[in-house]
C-alpha cells in the first residue's frame, strides 16, 4: 500500500474540515440525494440532463468526503517556533518588504491543505514561504520565484 501523505495544518486548519466534513456528510450528501429523486421523476434517464446533473454533483461530494476525511487522518498540527519568537517558521505571520522600495506584504505560513493567497495565508512549500523560513526579523532574503528573484527584507514575525 502507498504511504499516506501528511497535511501540516494550523488547530483553525483542521477544524475547518471537521466544520466542512460534517455539512457535506449531514447536508450536503442530503441535499443532492433529494435533487436525484426528483430528477427521476422527469422520465427517461438516458435524456435527463436534471439527472446527470445531479449525478455528476453526487459524485464529486463523495470524493470531497475522501478528500477531506484522508486530510484530517493524516493532519500534521503545525506547532510554532516559540524558542525564537523573531523566526520565520510555520504557523507564524510575516511581514517583509520588497527591496529596494516595495510595499509591505504580510502573510501567514501553513500547510498545503489550508493555503489561501486571497486570505493572506501561504504554502509552507511555496517559493516565498520555503525562501522566509528559518530567518529572522532583519534578514534579507532573496526569493526565487516563476517570474524571478526578488529580495525581500523581513520585517516583522509574531504568532
């Protein structure tokens, strides 16, 4: 059998899943299951766009349910770098400035599972997040990213 593959994640990252396994097994499942019977009711399956409609959407809240419950099987709680409070770790924010004039970004980093650009929260596998880790407030870092390297200065790093 294949080795499971470990979901680093915050407390907040794993009790979102459990928040989110729970409405798709109690609310979700139901729901869809409701939309098939009545899709039946429309006559003939092999024309019934209702019905494969609701079949396509049965299937892929099965494999969100999988999905989901393998994560939480497999979560990793991220614990953070309390020996150096000023140290870029997982679980931390961090907040850096692009050299030589650029505006202040600040993003949280976690694992994959509970990533969120939008929500300022990075991959501990991303380019930025992998490049931060381990230095400090003050250092400067260069980060090789897909569009090139930029250098960053890190400016601030709190829980």
């Amino acid at each position: 059998m294949a080795e499971e593959k470990n979901f680093y994640m915050t407390d907040e990252g794993k009790r979102k899943l459990e928040e989110e396994i729970e409405y798709l097994k109690n609310e979700r499942r139901k729901e869809v299951v409701e939309r098939i019977k009545i899709a039946r009711g429309f006559g003939d399956l092999s024309e019934n766009s209702e019905y494969d409609a609701a079949k396509d959407e049965q299937a892929f809240v099965e494999a969100r349910i999988q999905t989901v419950e393998n994560m939480i099987r497999n979560a990793v709680i991220i614990e953070s770098d309390n020996d150096n409070p000023d140290r870029v770790s997982m679980g931390k924010s961090v907040t850096f400035q692009e050299l030589p004039d650029g505006d202040e970004e600040t993003y949280t980093i976690v694992g994959s599972a509970e990533a969120d650009p939008f929500e300022g929260k990075i991959s501990n596998d991303s380019p930025m997040a992998q490049s931060l880790i381990g230095h400090e407030v003050g250092d400067k870092v260069t980060v090789v990213t897909p569009g090139g390297e930029i250098n960053v200065k890190i400016v601030t790093v709190t829980l």
